[in-house]
C-alpha cells in the first residue's frame, strides 16, 4: 500500500532529498519546503521504499500536493 508525502503548506521545493529506489525510515527527511522566508523540512510518516517523486527544485507547490510517494 502506498503512503503520499504531501506539502503542509503553499511554498517552493528548496531540495528534493531522496530518489526512486531509496528506502527510507520514519521521520526522515525528504525534501526541504520553503515556505515564509523559512526552510521547512518534510519527514516520511513511515517507513517505505520511494517509488514516485512528484516534484522538483524550484516548483511551487500548495498544501496537501504530493510530493513523493512511499509503498
């Protein structure tokens, strides 16, 4: 079953931190959001293998846009 790692909030992608194929942990940082003039971290809610990243440095996102996707 996949988990999608969404935006808490409207902002730009500073960083993508992961790749198709990595496995990460829960709670592990993915990408770097910056929302505010602040650079906001995005964490897996679980563990999983990343299977599909939605988005890239630079792109505008708002909230609750996926981002990446877990299975």
């Amino acid at each position: 079953m996949s988990v999608e790692v969404t935006a808490p909030m409207p902002g730009t992608i500073l960083k993508v931190l992961v790749e198709v194929g990595d496995q990460v942990k829960e709670d592990e940082e993915v990408a770097i959001l910056e929302a505010m003039k602040m650079e906001n971290p995005i964490y897996a809610p679980k563990d999983g293998k990343v299977v599909e990243i939605k988005v890239k440095e630079k792109d505008r996102v708002d909230t609750d846009q996926v981002l990446v996707v877990l299975e």
